[in-house]
C-alpha cells in the first residue's frame, strides 16, 4: 500500500490522525482475503472515533471511486479490501450504511455474504456493548435466569413457571437471551413454543443457535423448524446441527448451510426441492452417509460438500444437476465428475494421484476447476500435466491452483479465488 499517495489515508488521518490512520490501513492490508478482513476486523476492540472515522470517509462519495463503489464497464462495482474493513467498523456506528451503499456493494455471492457477515458482527458488538456486570440500565432484569447456568435450578425452584416470563423484552441482554430460549425448550410445552416463536430471526448469535438445536429435538421438528427458522437474504445458516429432521416445514427455503455432526443424514432435504445452494459439512465419523437424496432437488444450482465423504457413495453424484460444487473426495475416485451432466466450476480436494487426470479432462471440457496447493500427493501431478498442456491455463492465487481452457478467463478465475468463490 503506498502510504504517501492514498486518499483514503489522508482522509482517515484528518479525522484521527495520520499515525492512527496508517496503523488501521496497514492492518487491513494484511489480512490474506476478503472474508478474513472482515472477521477479523470485527473481532477489534471497540473504539468509537474509529467507527466514526470509517462511517465518514466509506460515506463520501469522493472515494467511492477509490474504495471501489463506482461500477466498472466490465465487472460491475468491485469493491476493495480496504472498503470492506472501513464498512465492519462503520456498521458498528452505524449498521444501515449497508443499506445506503447496497447498489455500489454490489449483488454478487461473495458480496452479500461478506454483508450478511458485517450485519452479525454489528449486532453481536451492540448487544456487548449493553451487556455490562448489572445489566442495561434501561430495564431492570425480572426474576428470570440472567444466564444459561442459572436454567437448571430456576426451573427446579418453579416446576410450573409461566413461559410467558421468559419472553422477549427491551433491554434484554445476549447472556439473558440464550437462558430464555434453554428455558423454553427445557419447559417444552406448546405454549413455550409460542413464546419461542417471538425469539424468531433470520439470523442468530452462535450462543442462541445452540440453545436452538438443543431445543429442537424436544417439539415437534416440523412445527418448530416452520416457526423458527426462516429463509434469510443470503442464506439460512444453522450452524452445527446433530440433524435436518423437520427441516422441510422451512417455508420458501433457497438456501441453507450447515454443518451435520455424527452421521450427515441429508434424506430430509428431499423435500426442499427450492433449494438452489446447499453447504454441507460432515463433522467426524462417519460423515456422510449418502447423496441420492439430492436427486429430488431439481433446482440446486451450487452444491458443497466437504470435510468427512469417504463413507458415501459419492458416484451418484453423476444424477445431480449442480453447476457449481465444492467437494472434498478424500481418497474416493473422482471419475464420477465427467459424468456430472451440468458442472461449470469446481473446486475438489482429494489425495488419489489419479485425480490430476480426471481434472485436466474437465478442463479440457470447459469447466473451470481449483485444488488447494497444498495438497501435493496429487496436485504435484495436476501441475506437471496442466503445464505440458497447450490448451490449458493455469492460476496460482490465495493458497489454490486454478485451471481453466479460456485464456480470456484467467483473470476472473484469479479474482474469484482471491475472495475464496468457487472458480
């Protein structure tokens, strides 16, 4: 970054100072990719003058054009990494600079997750920012648990409490929030489901997300998943999830991710046949048991599916119609791949040194495809083929390998791995 040239710098030190100035910028250059500088921005103390800082300066349409706001013939807008660090810290003084900014943030995948992302860091720093050793001082705390520990033996001391004391109210704190809803679905009466469906959002805090799932599995699954879960701009994000039971009662569902922990069950994705994007994880042993379910979804359009795969059959992924998919193979064969009858882009892991074939084939078809480089049991071989290959062109970027038969294309291939986007 040239520190004796840079308008958003000298902005940034009118306000702060030069010193304070150079110091944010230089840490926000450092961060590897895009997601990264947002989540790590949004981990930094609280500092208001800083937010204010940046609420100013991403604001003025004097820079928009150097933070990278102003649509480009070819691309659209395309903001930079710098924009995106300056917005986590100007969402804090203010979150609805989201909404005056959308039309220069752009409408693309990796934009409105970085989005979604920034919304929940906001909302996250503004619930700490109330949560002091006595609690907000515009309400005082009723008689209900102020923390999950306290669930247990309040409840023992009232077998027949009310839910309706467990409700929402104005000034409730994040630590109050999570002991409601271990309350409520501790108590697991409809009628603490019907105070439960006040505590429904698009999105939750980590912390109230688990208490959900611990929830779930005490009401009736389809109900509560109806109630409780809803389709969010982006997507539906479940966090770590023992099951997707009752799953199918979440109504106008496009999107969803998760991560399934012991035993990645996905029959009841069946019936979510509007899914477009699926983000599976399969936490530990034995992973995924299965992909045919996928077979009903005729709408899906970018599928992941990673971390434990080696106990499905991943060859029935060839009756899948996705054109996007991430996948990690780990010592499965990948020749199923060519038999996808869609796929554009990919990005695969693995370790059969066979793959390196099966990908060159790919490319050689059109599809665009990425491998992480550190892999090199078998992407040593991918490299020495692509490179004696006169009909493919290869990227090299953000820790992966990209591929693709276009030479117009290397540079959006490039860019897409650099915000960690399939290829």
């Amino acid at each position: 970054m040239d520190t004796y040239d840079d308008p958003i710098r000298t902005a940034l030190g009118s306000h702060l100072g030069d010193d304070v100035a150079e110091r944010l910028l230089t840490r926000l250059d450092r961060y590897s990719n895009l997601p990264n500088t947002v989540k790590g921005t949004a981990k930094t103390e609280a500092a208001p003058e800083v937010e204010r800082a940046a609420l100013a300066v991403v604001e003025d349409p004097e820079f928009a054009g150097a933070l990278g706001l102003e649509a480009t013939p070819d691309l659209g807008p395309y903001p930079t990494q710098e924009l995106w660090g300056l917005l986590t810290l100007a969402a804090r003084a203010d979150v609805a600079v989201l909404d005056r900014l959308a039309e220069g943030l752009g409408d693309q995948e990796y934009a409105r997750r970085l989005q979604a992302t920034i919304r929940r860091a906001a909302a996250k720093h503004a619930a700490a920012s109330t949560d002091g050793p006595e609690g907000p001082a515009t309400s005082q705390a009723p008689d209900v648990p102020q923390k999950v520990s306290e669930v247990k033996a309040w409840l023992a001391a009232r077998p027949d409490a009310d839910p309706a004391l467990l409700a929402p109210r104005e000034g409730q704190r994040a630590a109050e929030r999570s002991a409601a809803v271990r309350a409520l679905g501790t108590i697991g009466t409809p009628g603490a489901l019907d105070v439960l469906g006040r505590y429904a959002e698009e999105t939750y805090p980590d912390a109230v997300l688990k208490e959900l799932h611990r929830a779930w599995g005490r009401f009736d699954r389809r109900e509560f998943a109806a109630r409780m879960f809803r389709q969010a701009p982006y997507t539906l994000s479940l966090g770590l999830a023992p099951t997707l039971e009752g799953i199918g009662a979440v109504a106008g569902l496009t999107s969803l991710d998760v991560v399934l922990t012991g035993g990645a069950d996905l029959a009841p994705l069946a019936e979510c046949t509007g899914l477009r994007t699926l983000r599976v994880g399969a936490e530990g042993e034995p992973g995924l048991l299965g992909v045919e379910p996928l077979w009903k979804l005729s709408e899906l359009t970018e599928l992941h599916l990673t971390r434990t795969t080696r106990n499905a059959d991943l060859t029935a992924l060839s009756g899948v119609g996705a054109r996007r998919l991430r996948i990690d193979l780990e010592d499965a064969d990948g020749s199923f791949l060519l038999d996808m009858p869609r796929l554009e882009s990919l990005l695969v892991g693995g370790e059969r040194e066979d793959l390196a074939g099966v990908v060159v084939a790919l490319v050689r078809r059109g599809v665009r495809v990425a491998a992480y480089r550190h892999q090199r049991s078998w992407v040593t071989g991918l490299r020495e083929q692509a490179e004696a290959a006169a009909d493919v062109h290869l990227v090299e970027t953000n820790g992966y390998l990209g591929l693709t038969s276009e030479e117009s294309a290397v540079d959006d291939v490039r860019r897409h791995l650099y915000l960690n986007l399939l290829p």
